[in-house]
C-alpha cells in the first residue's frame, strides 16, 4: 500500500482563493476546491462564498451535512492546512460593498424618464385619436 503524499497549503495561501471563479475553504484541517461545487451546493453557493478562504468547520458542523456530504467531500479535496500557519485568531474582512453614490439624480432621472416617456406617447396617441376622429365627424357632416 503506497503512503499518499498530500500537499500542505499555507492559511495566506487558502485566503487568497476567496472569490466565485476561485474557492477554496478549509474543513478539519484539510483543503479543498469547491470552485465546480459551487452550483451544485443545495444551499446555494452563496453559502461556500460566505465560507471561503477562512476554516469553514464550524460552519460545516452546524449545518449538519448528511453521509453523502461527507462522502463527496474527498472529491474536492486538494490537501491539507499547515496547522503552524493557521492565526491564533483570524481577522475576517468583511464583504466590500459597492461605493455609495452621494448623486442619486441620475438614477432618480431615469426611473422618471422610464414613467414618463411611455405615459407622453400614450397621451399623444390618444389626443391625436381623438383630434383625428372629430375631423372626420366634422367633415362628413
């Protein structure tokens, strides 16, 4: 029985693959690539998201994955943390959000002109209707 050599990621390693196109999290102390899981997870893949680049055990655990979660597991596993290179404690960076937009205007503008616009023309449509129709009243007469 041949002894498997696994590859030993570094935590700043792990961290750095944080994103939808990239992620990895760590379970147990083992590393894995969840990148192609990501829309399969049957709580979404906003779930891996929140978890990823960090150790994801507890929030692992809490869920309570059934066997087979457990079996797939080994599909995606691509090694093991460096226990030395785990912080003691571990700073989670929040989610950036997009910049705040001090100028609503614009935004607010559009959401008029959209109102607006198809409101003008259906006005128009049926002034001309009813210019159109009384003409043809007057003339016959």
């Amino acid at each position: 029985m041949a002894t498997e050599t696994k590859k030993l990621f570094q935590f700043s390693e792990v961290e750095t693959h944080a994103n939808p196109t990239d992620c990895w999290l760590i379970i147990h102390g083992k590393v894995y690539n969840v990148t192609r899981f990501l829309e399969e997870h049957p709580g979404g893949d906003d779930v891996l998201l929140s978890a990823t680049g960090k150790d994801a055990t507890s929030d692992f655990e809490d869920v309570g994955h059934s066997p087979d979660a457990h079996t797939l597991m080994s599909d995606f596993m691509i090694g093991e943390i460096d226990p030395a290179s785990v912080p003691s404690k571990v700073v989670y960076k929040s989610a950036t959000s997009p910049e705040y937009n001090h100028d609503k205007s614009t935004a607010f503008n559009i959401q008029i002109l959209q109102f607006l616009v198809p409101l003008v023309i259906l006005s128009l449509a049926l002034a001309f209707s009813y210019l159109y129709t009384k003409d043809n009243v007057n003339t016959s007469k």
